[in-house]
C-alpha cells in the first residue's frame, strides 16, 4: 500500500479530512471534512486482486453518502428555523444530527453495512476503519450528546447487538466488526460521564486492535480454523494472541479493563446502574468469542505446514507482538502504580 504514491497521497488527504471535522468552527466546515475523508477512503479500499473490495467500496460510500445528507439537511434546516418563529424544538435537529453520525460511524441499529464491508476488505483497511474512521464522528457525537432515551437505546443496542452478533460468527473480520460495535456502546457510554473518559478508550481500544490485527495480517489469517494452523512449533504467539483477545474483551488483570473500569465507576455514580449491568453482561459474551478464536487452537495437537513456520519466524516480528502483549498485560499494574504514587 505505501509503495503506491497515489494511496500515500489519499492516506493523507483522509487524515486531513478527519483533522478538518475536529478543528472546524462551523458546522459547514465539519461536513466539508467529512466528505474530503470519505472520498479519500474510497480510493484506499479498492483493490484490483480482490473483487470483493468494489462491491464493499460501493457499498461504503452509498451508506456515507446517505450520512452526510442527513447530516446537511439537519444543519440547514436547524439553521434555517432558528431565524423563524416556530414551535419547532432544536432537540429534533441535533437527534437528526446524531442519527447520521451515528450511522456514519456504525452503532446500532444503524450497523447494518458494517460486518459486510469488514468483510470484503484486508486487515489494513479494516483497522482503518474500525479506528480512524470513527474519530471524526465520535468526536462530533461528544458536542452534541445528552443523556436520554434516545442514547440509552443506542447503548444498550450496541452492546447487545455487538455481543450477540459475533455468537455464530466463523470470519475473524466480522467478529472484530461486531467486537467494534460493542466497544462503540462503551465509547459513547463514556462520552456521557465526560470527554476524556472516551477518548482513554478509544486509545487503548486502537492499541489492542492494532496488535491483533498486526497479527492477523501477518499470518493472513480470515477464519477462525486458519488459527490451528498458526505456529504450532511456538506456542508463544499463541500466548501472546489469546491474552491480546483477552485484553480487548476487558479481563482483569489486562490493559484492556482500565477503561471498562473507569466507565463503570462513572456511570455507577451517575446512578445508571440498569445500563451498567447490562454492559458487563454482553461483555461477558464478547469475552466467550474471544475466546473460542483461541481455545481450540491451544487444546488441539494440529500439524503444521513447515513453510509457515520458517517464513514468518523472524525477530522484529517476535519482539513486535512480545512488546505488544507485555504492554497489554502489565499496562493496568503500571497505571494503577502511577496513580498511587501520584
């Protein structure tokens, strides 16, 4: 991908789309950057080796499309009838505006395009847009957010929706899409207790993505089964992916349940003990899909193909997803060290 000067060239153009929507004054200026970041992810999807990229590229930019005009009817119109005296209330534009970067960033129940597209794309492309692509929305979403029904009905359907979704899964790209529909009931949980709450958990939640990802890629990996063939003459890439999958599921004593532990310390405050309970639960369920990606690959003797083991057997490699998988099993020991001794 970075050997093409044109994908560089659009990689960067998404990243100032994103940057535009996060710095701008208007809300005209928000949409502007939207669209800039849209049509460069289009180009970057597409792949001429694998039909199935144009057929989730189609389907991307029509879903998107249909986003960003809900999104610019709902500012026109709100500014329209803020000069007119009318019985018209804001409170129906922003729901307007946060339906449409709800679905820019798919939450549930506008989640319907996301496994798909996870689908038909590489992992490069699906960290993509399981991480960048929602930070502009996200973003967005934390100016306008409110608790009421209507965000506690899109949490409680992420983290239902995510949980369930990925039961009778077998593809690792639509379990980590349905995994990414879950942590986004939690991101916008956060959001409500406060701004930087979500943005610890978008970070950590990008980390551990990234390095299961990295180790996917790396091994090319799209099915659960392709991972009893995964370096059986060292278990400790095993190791290190089943404790990275625990990490994301939020298990202590990992790095991945610092966040899920600050949220459910905040919302339990905030006396949202229903919504709370409700989120450790399907966490509970995401953890089980977690944790069949591995399980049987550790239980099971399988042979292995030799060529798999020589060719990805390399150091940078191995100190990689060593560094990786120490980070994410000390880092909540570290964290709670620099607290107390703070």
């Amino acid at each position: 991908m970075f050997k093409n000067p044109s994908k560089i060239l659009f990689l960067s153009t998404l990243i100032m789309g994103t940057l535009i929507s996060v710095s701008s004054s208007s809300w005209l200026g928000v949409w502007m950057g939207l669209e800039i970041n849209l049509l460069s992810f289009i180009p970057l999807m597409s792949n001429t080796k694998n039909i199935l990229t144009t057929e989730a590229s189609l389907k991307y930019f029509l879903v998107q499309a249909i986003a960003s005009s809900l999104l610019l009817f709902s500012l026109i119109m709100m500014f329209l009838m803020s000069n007119m005296i009318t019985m018209v209330d804001d409170q129906v534009f922003l729901l307007m505006i946060s339906s449409a970067l709800l679905l820019k960033m798919g939450a549930a129940p506008f989640h319907f395009w996301f496994p798909g597209i996870m689908e038909g794309l590489n992992w490069l492309n699906n960290f993509i847009l399981m991480t960048w692509q929602k930070i502009a929305p996200l973003m967005l979403l934390s100016y306008v957010i409110k608790m009421n029904i209507f965000f506690s009905t899109i949490i409680v359907l992420s983290i239902t929706i995510g949980s369930l979704g990925g039961l009778n899964q077998t593809s690792l790209r639509k379990l980590m899409a349905y995994s990414s529909i879950n942590h986004l009931g939690w991101m916008i949980a956060a959001m409500i207790t406060g701004e930087n709450l979500w943005e610890l958990y978008f970070l950590i939640y990008t980390f551990l993505s990234a390095s299961i990802i990295f180790m996917f890629n790396t091994f090319q990996n799209f099915h659960i089964n392709q991972n009893f063939l995964m370096m059986n003459n060292d278990p400790t890439i095993k190791f290190c992916l089943f404790s990275l999958l625990l990490s994301l599921g939020g298990l202590p004593p990992f790095l991945g349940f610092l966040p899920k532990w600050l949220i459910i310390q905040s919302m339990a405050e905030l006396n949202n003990l229903l919504i709370v309970t409700l989120m450790v639960i399907t966490t509970l369920i995401t953890l089980f899909y977690y944790l069949r990606i591995t399980f049987t690959a550790f239980l099971f003797s399988y042979t292995e193909i030799k060529w798999n083991y020589n060719y990805y057997y390399n150091n940078q490699f191995y100190i990689s997803i060593l560094s990786f998988t120490t980070i994410s099993s000390l880092g909540l020991m570290f964290s709670s060290l620099i607290f107390n001794l703070m």
